[in-house]
C-alpha cells in the first residue's frame, strides 16, 4: 500500500496532521530522524488529536535507513523544483511520497535518490503549500487513482 515519509519534519503540527491523515486513510507514516520535537510534543499530540495509537508510524535514523527498510519501494519526491506534475504520474500500489521539511525542502542528494520527483502546481510566484496540506493532496491523489476501495 501507498506509504508516506516525512524527512526531518520540523513543526509538530504539520506531523500531527499527517498522522491524523495517516490514520484515516489507513496509509502507513514513515519519520526520517532528525526530528524538530519530540515525539512525546504536546503540540504533535493535539494535531494527531489522539490518532497516533491508529496510525502505522515507523521512525527512521536517516534516508538510508528509511531505503533499508522499503528496499522495492518506488520512491517519490515531492519538491517545488520538479518538471513532472503530481497528478500526471501513474501511481502504484507500493510508492512511497516523500516530503522535506518545512524550512528547506528536500536536499539535493535525497532528490537525486528519488526514483521520480514530482510537484504540486501552484499561482507562480508561490513559495510552497503547508507540509501537511501538500501530503493530503498527493495521498488522496494516489489513493483515487488506485481505486481506494478501502476508504469506502
């Protein structure tokens, strides 16, 4: 099943809202350490307002140990830089969607690792969507293409 990954988040709420996300999609959560907060976070808890306990959450020490643990997992970046659109790209049932922090983005070494970068179109001049906004957008975009019989 699709999964997500969160590297380095830094804003508890943003993760909260994933998880949150995570929980009700039934889309596992994966959490490239470092971390911003502790996972304990006041703030992380009320976001995830308590879904945290029906989310599959897996914590990673670094990208490569995220690679180690999802060896045949297609890996998709998610980044403002890229050419491809989000919703022009064939999802499978194995991805993983792939999200930098929120100060900087993904670094160009976890891009370059990518087996597709793609982006979420926005008004030009734009910055960058909330960390957890562009997650429900590319999850629920996945999902719909692939059927989501089990939202239903």
């Amino acid at each position: 099943m699709t999964e997500v990954a969160l590297y380095q988040p830094e804003i508890p709420p943003n993760t909260g809202n994933v998880i949150r996300l995570c929980a009700n999609t039934g889309v596992g959560l994966h959490l490239i350490h470092p971390l911003g907060f502790r996972m304990e976070d006041r703030e992380l808890r009320r976001a995830g307002l308590d879904y945290h306990e029906y989310a599959r959450v897996a914590e990673h020490q670094d990208f490569k140990a995220l690679k180690a643990a999802r060896p045949r997992a297609r890996i998709l970046a998610f980044t403002t830089k890229a050419q491809q659109r989000f919703d022009h790209f064939e999802y499978a049932p194995d991805d993983l969607l792939l999200f930098g922090p929120e100060s900087r983005g993904l670094p160009p070494e976890v891009l370059d690792a990518a087996d597709a970068c793609l982006r979420i179109p926005m008004r030009t001049g734009s910055r960058s969507l909330n960390l957890s906004n562009a997650v429900a957008v590319a999850v629920f975009q996945a999902l719909l293409q692939l059927g989501a019989d089990s939202l239903d």
